[in-house]
C-alpha cells in the first residue's frame, strides 16, 4: 500500500501513473479471472449437453442483473473508505464494512426466494419446458449463491480501498481454478463423484463463493486488525447503514441500465438474423476483455481520488485523474488500431474453421469491431468518468444521467438505425455507441467543472 500523504505537494504524473498502475492492474487480473469463471461454465455446459447450455444462457444474465442491482453497496464501500483512511479513521472504516456486508446480505435475502420459481416463469414467457426445467434448478442454486456472492464483492472493495489489490487478484483466480475442478467433478460425475449435470455447475458457483468469502474473510481480519472488521458485526449502525445505502443504490441502478441496455441490443440482433447474432456475441466479448483494463483503471482512480477528496487535496485529485485517463485513453488507442487492422482474425478464434457459415460471421464481425473501435473510446470514457465520480461520491445525478443516455437515448438511436435506416447489427452498434457517448460527455463535463476544475 502506497503511503504517500495526503497533505504533502501533489505528486508528479510519473508518480501517479505508477501507483494507479499498482492498485490497478492486480484488478484488471481479478476480473479476467472472474470472466474465466463465466467462460469455464459456458464450455463444461457445453461440452455436457446443449439443452443445459441454453439453460445455463438463459439463467445467468438473469441472476446477473439481479446480482448487478445489489452490488451498489458493496461498490459504495470503496470510496467511502477510502476517503476515511485519508483521515486516519479506522472506527469509520469498519463501520462502512460492516453495513456494506448488512445491506449486501439483506438484498440477497430478499431475492433469493424468487429463484425458486424460476422455472414456473420462464414457462410462463413461453420457454421450452426442458430449458424451463434445467434452468429453473440451476436458479435455486444461483439463489443460493447470491449472498456469498455479494458479501464477495464488498470485501473486494474493502482490501481494494487499501490498496491490497494483490490478494484480490491470488483468491480470484484460485476461485476460477477450484470453479473449473468442481464443474469437471460434479457435472461429469469423474473420479467416483456423482454426476449431476447442470445442478453440479450451480453447486460449484456456490462452493466457489462460499470459498472466495470465507478466504477473504480471513485475510481482511489478518491484514488489518486493528480495523477489527467484525466486531459487533451483529449490531446495525443506523447512521452508516443509511449514509451506505445513499450512496449504493444509485451505482446499483446504473450499473444494471448499463447492463439492460446491451440486454436489449443482443433482443434487437436476435431480430436481426442468427449470422448477426453469433457476430454480436463475438465482438461484445472481445470488447468486454479490452474493457477489463478500464474498470481496473475506474477503481484505481475511485480509490485514489476518495482519498485526496477526503482531505480537500484537489490539486493532487486533479494530477491523478489526468494520469488516470491518459492510461485510459493509450490503451482505447491501441484498441481501436488493433480492432481497425486484425478484426477477421480476433472473431475467427470464436468460430470453428470448418463451420460453413464462418465467412458471414467473420464478415459480420470486422465490420461490427470496426464500430467497436469508436465505442471503446466513448466507453471507456464513461467509466471513467463513473469511477471518478464516486471517489469523490458523487453517485445520483450520473445515475441519472447514464439512464437517460442509455435508454432515452442510445436504445431508441439502436433501432431507428438499425431497423428503419436498415443498417442490421452496425446500426445497432452506433445506437450503442452513440448512448455510451452521450453518458461518457455528461459525466467527464460533471467531473471536471465541479471537482477539479474549480479548485
């Protein structure tokens, strides 16, 4: 952990650069790992039968969104401690932690018995009864796992407010590691375990989030004892279980419209054509992987700027965002180059060589990466701008401002080009893009003129 104080001249780019660097390319590590996780079931569920991989597709963006709406309190911890250990407040710390965990435990308490009638839902909405079937058990699984999964996030943001990214990093992958030994052990039945098919990738999400909690647990209360993370941990704190909840709700809600609205994109591909769809799938996961960097970059700079807003050190506030986004915006340009001169061969490691449909997707996909290139500089650029925002916790008017962007905006322009300018999957990229541009200048413009600018 960097011990440079927050009362002392602000530090050089140079110095900035490396410390963001520190903090954040542990976490870059931590969420490609979690997406090994996502990617390992999609394969093992595969490779067992495709009515549970469609199960497995039609139940985890669900859980996800659900997930994604509670999550707020646990990203909500990062800033807020942040900003306490600027001015050496260890009592705050833990009482942050502490009603992190609460409000994080309530809300998958209160959802999770909705999982159970997972499978009446779907086949109500007019799913195949088999899918219906397998999804509904995967779901009560995926219930059970939503808690753990929570109270993960929060203590991630804890260690990450820190500044103890590493550990992080090593328990997340172990996580993706013990994932894909429990898939292969209880889906297929191998080495004398019973084979249980998609129950068994559901109960090795949830020994995984059991495990990743339990260890982080352990190493929270060994790293820093003198915060004396759960103690009383029984007890609510009315003052910060309320000063949490104002501030996580909103980044809950925005995160989840950011999530709804490529949703509805891949619902308007489906329109378009399987070809379009296939090519979507490809490209969106090619451009999440790059975008991997920024959100570790995005929650290096919430750390590090809740601790300069914490003391009023704008000056050095101003000097680490301007680092922040400097690094943001190399790696966008790289992006786009690559994106620009090699897309046939990044979608053509999705796609089978011997597939006779390969050349459409390959040609779907190039011209849908060629948008990505301008949509990786504009996304990137509003979760910047997020991450920014809540180090100085400033969460509602960009919740608003990226609902508005992305569903008033970007979603309409998504299918008026897409659909009545008959662009197909190109015009619903730009419709994306333009959303995400609109949220990015909102956010960057808030940033700027009201907390470093003005200093």
């Amino acid at each position: 952990m960097q011990q440079d104080s927050p009362h002392a001249p602000p530090a050089r780019a140079g110095e900035q650069i490396r410390a963001l660097l520190g903090l954040g390319l542990p976490l870059v590590g931590s969420h490609l790992a979690q997406m090994a996780i996502v990617t390992t079931d999609t394969l093992m569920m595969g490779w067992y039968d495709i009515p549970s991989l469609a199960a497995l597709s039609l139940s985890g963006p669900i859980w996800f969104n659900v997930f994604v709406l509670g999550s707020g309190f646990g990203w909500a911890v990062m800033p807020m401690i942040a900003s306490a250990l600027s001015q050496g407040d260890g009592r705050q710390v833990r009482r942050i932690t502490r009603m992190g965990l609460w409000l994080s435990a309530l809300w998958g308490l209160i959802v999770t018995p909705f999982f159970i009638f997972a499978e009446s839902i779907f086949l109500a909405i007019g799913q195949d009864p088999e899918v219906s079937r397998l999804a509904g058990i995967y779901m009560v699984w995926l219930g059970l796992a939503m808690t753990p999964a929570l109270l993960v996030n929060v203590l991630k943001s804890y260690l990450s407010a820190l500044e103890l990214t590493r550990a992080i990093l090593f328990i997340t992958i172990l996580g993706a590691v013990l994932n894909f030994v429990f898939d292969w052990l209880l889906i297929f039945g191998n080495l004398g375990f019973p084979e249980l098919g998609i129950s068994g990738a559901g109960i090795a999400s949830l020994l995984g989030n059991l495990i990743a909690f339990g260890l982080l647990a352990v190493y929270a209360g060994r790293a820093r004892p003198s915060h004396q993370l759960f103690r009383n941990i029984h007890r609510i704190d009315r003052e910060y279980f309320a000063r949490v909840f104002r501030l996580g709700w909103p980044i809950g809600l925005t995160t989840f419209a950011e999530v709804g609205l490529f949703a509805a994109a891949t619902t308007m591909m489906g329109w378009v054509g399987t070809i379009q769809l296939a090519a979507h799938g490809i490209a969106l996961q090619i451009a999440s992987l790059t975008f991997m960097v920024h959100m570790g970059l995005s929650q290096a700079i919430t750390v590090r700027g809740g601790r300069y807003w914490g003391v009023g050190d704008r000056d050095t506030l101003r000097v680490a965002s301007l680092a922040a986004m400097g690094m943001s915006l190399t790696f966008a340009g790289l992006t786009i180059i690559i994106f620009l001169t090699i897309p046939g061969s990044l979608v053509g490691l999705f796609v089978d060589p011997a597939d006779p449909q390969r050349p459409a997707i390959l040609a779907a996909g190039a011209s849908l990466l060629a948008v990505a290139a301008l949509f990786q500089l504009v996304d990137s650029g509003q979760v910047m701008a997020l991450g920014m925002l809540r180090g100085v916790q400033d969460t509602r008017v960009p919740m608003i401002m990226a609902v508005v962007s992305y569903w008033v905006v970007g979603l309409p322009v998504s299918y008026v080009m897409g659909f009545t300018f008959g662009l197909g999957g190109t015009g619903i990229w730009l419709g994306l893009t333009v959303g995400l541009a609109g949220a990015c200048l909102m956010m960057q413009t808030r940033y700027w003129t009201r907390y470093t600018l003005s200093a």
